[in-house]
DNA sequence: GTTAGCACTCTCCCGGATTGAGTGCTAAAG
DNA sequence: CTTTAGCACTCAATCCGGGAGAGTGCTAAC
C-alpha cells in the first residue's frame, strides 16, 4: 500500500507541518527535503496519499495536512523517540527529587517541568489512593464536635479529613483509638480498609472508639481524592492554533472539566507505557482537535498514577513521547525513593 | 468645577462605557439620557470635561472614553453601591456555609461566587496563618527520618509539614512531645510561636524532645502559607477586551504571579472597608489596565485574610463593590460560625 | 447660554483587483 | 511505464479605494 516514496513524503508532510503549522505543498518538500524528485511526482503521490486518508486539503488550491490517521500512522511507525541522554536524565532526577519531599509538591513540580520540556500543558493526576498503603492513622480533638483524622500513606503522603461526632472524646481516648487503629490497619492498602475491612476488626477493638470507626469507615468510603495538577497553559497560547480566542476559550474549558481529564488519564493508563491518543480518537468531543501523550507512574513497579501531556494534533510527538516517558520514569524514581 | 451638568455627562459617559465598552458620543448621551439639552451643548461639556482629565477620545472622530481620574471620580462620589437584599444575603450564605466544615473549601467556593456574581475573576487570599491561633500540634511518625507535623488552627484550618530528624522518636514519645507542646502552645497566634516563645518553654519542657523544638521553631518561622485562590477567568475572556488574545495572555500572565497578587490584596488589606484600585493606580506596570476592588475579611472582626475582583478599568464598580462587600461579609460570618 | 448647521476627520466595512501558492491535467521526455 | 515540464485553474489572502457612519469643533443665529 504505501511504498518507501510514500512513506518518505508522508513524513515530509507531517514534520513540515508540525513545524511550521501551515499546509505544505509539492514545492516546498521537493525544496527542503532531497528527495531526487519534482514537485509534479510529488504532486501524483500526494494525491494518493490523500485518497488512503493519510494527509487532507483545507481547501483546493492549499498544500496538504496530516489527518488524525497520518498522526497516527506517524506515531506507529515513522517516529523516532528522542533519545534522552544519561546526563540530561540525572540533571532533571536532581532537579525534582533533591527539593521535594511531600508527595504534592513532587506532583507540582512534575508538571512544570514536563510543561517546560515540550511547550504544551503537562498533566498529573495524584496517587490514586486506592492504591497507597496506610502507615499511620491519627485522631486528633478540633473541639466538641468536629475530629481531625489524618492518614499518612506510604509514598509519604498526608491526608487530612474532617469528621462530625456527637460524642465528646478526651484526647487520651483518641490517642487510644489512633495507636489501636494504626495497629490493625497498618500495611494495608487504602481500597481495602473499607467498610467490611473495619468491621472485621470492630471485635479485637477496644470499645472506646466504636463509634467512630463506622464514622471513619463511611467517610472513607465516600472521599474522591482524585486530583489533577496541571501547567503551562500561558506557553501553550503561543501556539499559532490559539490566535482566535475561541480555540483558547475552549481549551480552558477543557481545562476546567478536571475529573474529567483526570478519569481520562486514568483510563488510558491502565495499559502499560506510553499511549498516544490522537484527534477523533477521542471520545470528548472539545477534545478532538487535541492530542494526549500519557504514561504512569508508581513505586516499586505498581502503578499509582498517571502522567499526560496535550498539545495540539499537530504536536511535536517525538519530544512529547520521550519527555513524557522520561517524566513518568523520574517521577517513579523520586516517589520509590521517598518510601525506602 | 464640576457643576451639576458636566457631572450628569461624566456619569452618563460612565454608565454607557461599562456597559457598552465603546466609545460614548454626545447624540448617544442626548439620546439615550434625558437631560433636555443637545448633543451642541452636551459636545462643548464634554470638550471642557476632556480638558479637566476626566474623559478621553481615543481617536478625533470617536466618542469619549472615561479616564481614571474619571473612573475615581464615579466611585468616590458617583457611584452608589448596589442595595443588596436581605434574602439574598441569606441565601449566597446558606449556599456557602451550609456545605463546608474546611477552610479551603470555603475560600475556594467563596471565589466562585463571587466572580460568578461580577462575571470578572475573584481572588481570596487564605488567611494569614500569622494570625491564627493554634489549638493543637501532633507529631506523628512517618519513618526513620520523617516526622509529620500537624498543626490545628482555629478557623477550622490544617497545616502539614513534613520534617526531618536524625535521632528516631517511638510513637509514644512523640505522643508525649505532642500532648506537652498542646498544652503550651494552645490559644497562642501563631506568629507568636516564634524562636523566641519556644527558647522560652524549653525549661518547661521535658527532655526527650528538646532537639524536636528546634526544629520545628526552625520550620514555622521559614514556612510561607500565603494561599491564593481565583476562578472566573474563562467567563472573564468573554469581555470584549478580549477578543485580542495577547491580552488573555498578558491577563494569564497576572495571574500566574500568585505571589504579587496575594501580596498586592495584603497591601491593600491593611486598610479597612472596600478598597478600590483603578488602572495606572496600581504600582505593577501589567495591571494597569484593569482595577482591583478589594475586602478584607476575618473571624469576630480580627482581619485574617483579603479578598476580592480584578477586572477591567470599565467595570461594573457598583455591583462589583457591593458584591466584594457582601462576600466579605459573609465569608466572615462563616469562618466566625466555623470557630465557634 | 443654547442650538442648528455644516465642514471636517477618522474608522470601519465592502467589493474588486491583484498576488501568490498550490493543484490537476496533459503531453512530452526518459 | 514513470517522471517531468508546462499550463490553466482555483482559492485564500492582501491590498486598495470608495462610501457610510459616527462623531467632533466651529460658527452663526436664536
């Protein structure tokens, strides 16, 4: 179907295109690139090209665009993966790991980083919880009513949560409950203190505490704690896509929809390395003329999270696959490193 | 100077720029206003007001645009702020105080009120930890080398922080360390938990933790929790300021300094009731195209944090100021009610 | 002091011409 | 059979000139 001309001219477009955002058309390859051939050959195997579907014309008398299925073609199969060298790799390890010790602030950093690297906006969502696993569970008095529970979970993360009581407890008795409860369920992953979880250990538990470890079970239960940190929004304007305000409008209200973007990310990383989603591929219709570049991220191989960049369709894939793996690489190095 | 007519003009010239955002001429103003002269007479008013300073022309054949001085002018003795209903004030408070125990929540949905009522971005600075007191500090142990420090404070607010020490605390010291500094440190500001008042408490405190009081002196006094938060600027871009994108950028770009802006509402914060600051007034050469008007709010009437709207010079000051105004207020009302 | 009238200025918008990039087709050359 | 040169054609973008419209300032009359 496509001979070794084709793919060669296929790649001129693509390349050219994402350079320079504007169609490219017969002379301009046959000028930049030497392929031993005019422009009228070139023309014949362009309009080819355009009959499979790879590339399209915005209007009659235009060069040519890549399609989503060229993107996608491209990124198959003609893209080279910038390689990342060994010292440029351990420049940015020492860059996000040396300053951050909380969890979050690895995240923020992650995202201004990756941002940096492509010029697009750069994505994170936070630890699922789900997958952490508890270390530490502490009780603490605000006054009559209200209880601090705060849990530390193991990529050295901290959880704070609210909680109403009607009973008063003296602060000894929380201390009580916290070392008790710290006790049964430390080393077990948060998805599984659920609410049979801790009724399982309502009969070793001391009867103080009771009732508020249904209290705890329910809150528990019902926190959504996925978040999204995000940057590099002001880069990503100066893209030449973004001279009319309504392209810019609607990426922020992309931007705004945060569950959704993170249920997106987390749906693409249940499959292993790096995905490129292109276009149409996606599902969300305001989406479609963007393209999504993600990974995951975890500790000690299990994954906990997901890594994204999005750009325009017409996104330099390459440096945004090879900055996105190396990120979420680096982003895993930092956070296993925070648990040993 | 400004006799009754040319201030009948200027307010006419006002009214109609905000709402129109175009050049206001005399036919319009004799059209539009009843003030039972014509557009002649209305034209020479308008030649002497441009002379004082209040009004501008963009270009010879266009109608005037207020100045700043104008705009001072309108919101130092025009403008009269919008009355705002008693129902309506419970009803924005039950919006917000009914669903939030936590302070960030509160803030963050303070924020989207209010620019939802001025249709411009609201910032609200989270409060000064400075002034907050403590009502309790837990440590808890992460690792080896990691404790959490917990620190309660009396709106209702949460603060951790990560540290590191060399010698390792069993739980029960640190239970210990934790109950001890409660004791001493509970009902006192936090700016007051300086070196000084922990050199003070040492003798009173027991040794295992004396090396932990350093440290965590050492961190209080360094950490900087000056939050902002904002929202609105996708409805913001909607004003046809915008329809040029490098002044979304430049606005984004005011925006990503968070540390100026929360600075910047501090500032005017030190003095009380509604501030207004409009274009050239304000110091930072990017803000001078858009006004400030800012609140303060605070808990049983101690000032704790700032809050309020940036957009154009032509805004809606009437509505803006009364809204800043009421949700000061009532932000403060909640934070009040949450402490109690 | 006010107003009608008028000349004048300037922006905005429209339509037409021009330019330039690019194509597809055809016929000749390789 | 493939490649290429040449040419006619298409279309977007740009430029240009001419109103139209909004608004002003000035003058002279009321």
């Amino acid at each position: 179907m496509l001979d070794e001309r084709k793919i060669l001219i296929l790649q001129a477009v693509v390349h050219d295109y994402i350079q320079s955002a504007e169609p490219v058309g017969s002379r301009t390859i046959a000028r930049r690139y030497n392929l031993g051939i005019s422009p009228a050959t070139i023309r014949n195997e362009m309009s080819d090209l355009e009959e499979i579907g790879y590339i399209v014309q915005p209007h009659v008398s235009a060069g040519r665009i890549p399609s989503d299925k060229g993107y996608r073609f491209y990124v198959d199969v003609l893209m080279k993966p910038e390689r990342i060298s060994e010292e440029f790799r351990r420049q940015i390890y020492r860059q996000l790991a040396s300053k951050y010790r909380e969890v979050e602030q690895l995240l923020q950093e992650t995202t201004k980083i990756l941002s940096l690297l492509t010029n697009y906006i750069a994505l994170v969502v936070a630890p699922h919880v789900d997958a952490c696993v508890l270390k530490h569970i502490q009780l603490i008095p605000i006054d009559e009513s209200y209880i601090l529970v705060v849990l530390v979970m193991s990529p050295g993360f901290v959880h704070n949560k609210i909680i109403e009581v009607n009973t008063r407890y003296t602060m000894e008795e929380l201390v009580v409950i916290s070392t008790e409860l710290t006790k049964l369920l430390r080393g077990i992953a948060y998805r599984d203190i659920g609410v049979t979880l801790i009724k399982d250990i309502k009969d070793q538990f001391g009867d103080i505490g009771l009732a508020l470890l249904d209290l705890i079970s329910e809150e528990l239960a019902h926190s959504n704690l996925e978040q999204l940190y995000f940057h590099g929004t002001l880069q990503m304007f100066n893209q030449p896509e973004f001279k009319d305000v309504e392209k810019a409008k609607a990426l922020l209200e992309i931007l705004e929809a945060k569950e959704l973007l993170a249920d997106l990310l987390t749906e693409l990383g249940k499959n292993s390395g790096v995905q490129v989603r292109i276009g149409q591929e996606n599902p969300h219709s305001a989406m479609q003329e963007y393209s999504l570049v993600t990974s995951t991220y975890g500790i000690g191989g299990e994954v906990i999270g997901s890594i994204g960049v999005i750009g325009p369709t017409r996104m330099e894939y390459a440096k945004v696959f090879s900055s996105v793996e190396l990120m979420a690489n680096i982003l895993s190095q930092a956070l296993t490193e925070l648990v040993k």
